[in-house]
C-alpha cells in the first residue's frame, strides 16, 4: 500500500499517466546537481516555461527539471522567481 501523500514508484501500467511530485526550491541549479550526484536519472534537463498566471493573467515565467527519484519517482523541480508559488 501507498503511503498517503507519495507518488508511487515506476511502473509500466502508470507510465502514461502524469504522476509527479512538483517540489519548488530557492537554489534551482544545486538542487538538480545534487539530485545527479545522488545518482538520479534526470528525464527532462532544465528548460524554461512561459506560462499564464490564471488568477492575474501576467506571465508567469518559470525553469523546470525533471528527474527519477531514489525509488523511481517522477520529480519535478520547479523555479520561480515571481513569487507566485
């Protein structure tokens, strides 16, 4: 059983569905270097998003990662600097 909260590791009959664990942090580029130095498979490298804020309609420009965690997670790192988040 899954612990309340946890995205469940890979598995072939979810890998079609969008699991992921967004997590927001203040050093973006330390977080994804220890997340590879850990040993993590990074699925999509760092890349920049230009999205919409839906409550002010302003951009809302963010930088996100993708990566496996230890037991198989999908992780996503996400960085912004508008304080929106």
């Amino acid at each position: 059983m899954q612990e309340p909260g946890r995205v469940p590791a890979r598995d072939e009959a979810n890998d079609a569905l969008v699991n992921h664990e967004p997590v927001a942090v203040a050093e973006y580029d330390r977080a994804l270097e220890a997340a590879v130095s850990a040993g993590c498979e990074v699925i999509v490298p760092i890349r920049p998003l230009d999205l919409l804020n839906d409550v002010t309609q302003k951009p809302w420009p963010v930088r996100v990662a993708f990566f496996r965690g230890p037991d198989g997670e999908l992780i996503e790192l996400l960085e912004d600097k508008t304080g929106y988040t």
